[in-house]
C-alpha cells in the first residue's frame, strides 16, 4: 500500500479480502496495524485480523499468496458534499456562493469543510440542503 493511500487506513477499519487461494470468496476482517515496510522500499503494509477464517481457509492460505483487499476509510452516505470547484479558501475560511433568489444574486458563504477528495468536498456546517452552489 503506498503512503498517500495508508494516511486514511487506521487499526479498526473494515476491511474486505479476497484471496486467490480462496477462490474468489470474500473474507471479511479488521485492520490491526498499518506498519511501514522494512528499507529500501517506501511502501506500508497492512495487517488484518484473521479471526474470520474458516480452519480450511487457514490451511489453505498462503501468506506469500496474492490477495486483494478494499479497507473501508470513510462511510457516511448522508454527507452533503459540493465540487471542489464550488469551494474557496480565503483567509483560511472556507467558503461557497450561494444563490439567494430574494437578493437575486449569490452570496458568499461560509462553510465548515470535512473530507476533500480529488473532485469533492463534504460540507460540515454552513450550507442547507437544497441551497443552489453557483460555480464560476
């Protein structure tokens, strides 16, 4: 796992795997450490708890096998979120335009901002649902 990656896996997390060994099944863990690879790689390793494996599936894992594994880092599907293209950051204060139908125009905003991703930002506090983001 590369490092821009593992800043968002945290011991606790969910995590789903599959492993060739298992024959495409699914297994589903926990992580128990996010640790960093011996030098000169610059990569982390994370390690998951094994407690969901069946006594055949223990038998049949090979730890130098390949898997694929899906660490659930953020789950909050009510979030509200706006483009990061809608937020400006001024002053260190986040903020938006909304339009204000009664003022017939937008009005800057300010907003509390949350988890940003490459095309999102999940707005906290500030904005309602149903507010109409202008974006320039």
């Amino acid at each position: 796992m590369d490092h821009l990656a593992a800043l968002y896996v945290r011991e606790g997390q969910r995590v789903r795997v599959v492993a060739k060994a298992f024959e495409g099944a699914s297994l589903d863990g926990t992580v128990m450490s996010v640790e960093p690879l011996p030098e000169p790689s610059s990569a982390l390793q994370v390690v998951v708890g094994s407690a969901g494996l069946s006594p055949e599936q223990r038998a049949s894992y090979n730890p130098k096998g390949s898997l694929d594994a899906t660490v659930e880092i953020y789950d909050r599907p009510d979030a509200m979120t706006a483009p990061i293209s809608a937020v400006s950051v001024r002053g260190g204060q986040a903020t938006v335009k909304v339009w204000d139908q009664s003022m017939g125009r937008a009005r800057l905003t300010p907003v509390q901002t949350g988890v940003t991703t490459l095309d999102t930002v999940e707005i906290l506090a500030g904005l309602n649902p149903g507010d109409e983001l202008v974006i320039e």
